[in-house]
C-alpha cells in the first residue's frame, strides 16, 4: 500500500528565527497525526536548526536540492553526504524553478537522484509541462521525457525508493490549480509510464504527488482521486494554520 507523503518546500524564505518559529507550531500542531509521512525543506541556512527541533518528531527534514558529487571543488554545492550529515531524509530535485532559472537538464535531474539514493535520502523527483506545452497537447510527451530521462538506467527497486511530485507548472504560484480530474490525468499517465518501463508493480505502488498552488480549500478533493498520493505545497506551507490543515486534510481522506 502506498504511504500519503505532505511536503511543504518553503523555497527561498524564512530566516533561521523564523523557521525555528514555523516548524515549531507545526510540531505541536501535528504531534498527534499518524499515517502520514511530513516533511519540510525550508533553506540550507536553516536546516540543521529545523533539525534539531523536530528530533524525535513525527515531521521528517528535507532539502530543497542537491549537487551530484559527494566532495570536491565545487563552490557554492551541497552534496547528499552534507545533506544526511545536517539531518535529512528528503531532498527535492528538478523542480520547474530549478529547471527554468538555472537551466537544469533531465540529464541533471538523473544525476541528482542518483547521488541522493547513494547518500541514503529519498528524492522528490518533480516533473510538469508549462502551458504552452499543455495548450500544444504536448503534456504527455513532457512528461515522458523528463522521467525517462530522470530514472535512465534504474532498476525497479531503485524507482521505488523515489517519490514523483506532478506539478503542472503553469499552476505553481499562479495561484491556478489543476482539476482533480486533470490531476488525476497526470497521475494515471506517470503510472503507465513506470508500468511500462519496469513493472506493474512499480507503476501501482510508486508515491506520486501533486504540486501547484495546493490550498486547504482544494486539498479535499485533490486527495480524493485516487492516484494522488499527496501534496508538495509551496506558498502554503509558509503559514503554519494553511499547512495543517492540508496535512489533516491527508489523515482524513487517504487514512
């Protein structure tokens, strides 16, 4: 049986003082919830103070990316090693901002999720068309793209061991949401794929969520199709009261 994942990726936000402050009210607002796995990834600045709070928690810590090497000169990266060293479990790879404003490639994304399984943390590997590719009826061909490309070479274990996070990029931040039925769409369609390249079990028990201005007002009926295993908030899990309600959301529909 799949597991119900919420992860909420704070991006470029939040000082240290002010992660401390938010992941604090969502540990003791979530304290009680079981049955589903969440996760923030707030800043490299803050994840080992995040960290630290949520020690013996029910919230598990992740990272908003990761570079392909384990050590070396590489200013300015972070690798899986450091990632795990500073307390994560998670790390999100190839999201459409990684990809639009810092040209990251399928290519990228493969070496990433492949460094972050060899460092022990599960990837949130993201993958979305824009609008133009969805008005082009181009969506399923972005989408084989940029997972054939991410898990090139896999085995079904390792495909497994990865959560895939839909998120149509026109629906990121623009406050747009995709129709469960669109949503749903996707979803099915990413689990052809995985049923087609490895097995039918890998396509019916990988962990797929759903991205793109998640709100608790929509996170009912997302949750209810049932191929959409969770959320991958972004605005929303900025505000402490907005993401406890999407996580309680989860324990009561999918648990």
């Amino acid at each position: 049986m799949r597991k119900t994942v919420v992860a909420g990726n704070w991006k470029l936000n939040n000082t240290i003082a002010e992660s401390i402050e938010l992941v604090t009210l969502l540990k003791r607002e979530l304290s009680d919830v079981e049955g589903v796995e969440i996760v923030v990834c707030p800043a490299f600045t803050a994840l080992v103070e995040v960290g630290e709070v949520l020690l013996e928690s029910n919230i598990k810590l992740g990272a908003q990316d990761l570079f392909w090497e384990a050590r070396g000169a590489f200013t300015g990266e972070v690798s899986g090693a450091l990632l795990r060293d500073a307390g994560c479990a998670y790390v999100i790879i190839g999201h459409s901002e990684r990809r639009q404003y810092f040209h990251e490639s399928d290519e990228d994304v493969h070496k990433k999720t492949k460094a972050a399984l060899e460092a022990g943390l599960t990837p949130i590997v993201c993958c979305g068309e824009t609008l133009d590719e969805r008005m082009s009826e181009k969506t399923q061909a972005v989408l084989t793209r940029q997972l054939e490309g991410a898990f090139k070479g896999f085995s079904s274990a390792e495909v497994l061991r990865c959560v895939i996070a839909y998120e149509p990029v026109w629906a990121i931040g623009t406050g747009k949401v995709a129709t469960p039925r669109e949503a749903e769409e996707g979803h099915l369609f990413i689990r052809g794929l995985l049923g087609k390249a490895h097995n039918s079990t890998v396509g019916s028990e990988t962990v797929i969520l759903y991205g793109g201005s998640v709100r608790p007002e929509n996170a009912h009926e997302l949750l209810r199709k049932p191929d959409v295993d969770g959320f991958l908030v972004g605005g929303a899990s900025l505000d402490a009261e907005a993401f406890v309600q999407i996580v309680r959301a989860s324990v009561e529909v999918k648990v």
